[in-house]
C-alpha cells in the first residue's frame, strides 16, 4: 500500500485558496508555517497543510477585546483653577 500522495498547488492558488496575498504565502512559507515544495523558480504548497491552517485540531481560545479606557475629561473646576493661578 502506497503512502498518500501530496497534493501540492502553485503561490497562485494557494493565496486564493487561503484569501491572502501571494506575498503572504511565501512568508509564511519563509517563518516555517507551512512547507514550500517544487524548485528554485517554482514554489508549491501542499494543499492539506493549508487547509489545516483554516480549520485547525485545536483552536486557540479567542482573546475577550478590552473596552476602550474611559477618556479623561477635564472638569469644569480644574480649567477655572488652572485660569486662577495664570491671573495671580
């Protein structure tokens, strides 16, 4: 019985399959997140290694978004005594 055959596809494809730029492929490729296959003037990608990225095994938890700090609002009674000590 033969192992499974990689299926591989070009930068091309594989920044459609992805939705991402071609650039972002070849650097994730250049980071070790995925495998760059083929040779020096063709890079290819396996196509099951991308789809892992999309659905992964375990996803990690999402991170709950902070609500913005609540902005500094100058009082009334700060601007006056600020007017006070420049007249005095």
């Amino acid at each position: 019985m033969r192992g499974a055959r990689r299926r591989t596809v070009p930068t091309e494809l594989a920044a459609l399959a992805m939705g991402v730029s071609e650039a972002t492929i070849r650097k994730w490729a250049s980071r070790g997140r995925i495998t760059r296959y083929g040779g020096p003037q063709r890079a290819e990608y396996d196509l099951d290694e991308l789809l892992v990225l999309t659905h992964p095994a375990h996803p990690q938890p999402q991170r709950r978004s902070q609500s913005p700090s609540p902005s500094r609002q100058s009082t009334p009674d700060r601007e006056n005594s600020t007017e006070q000590s420049r007249t005095e």
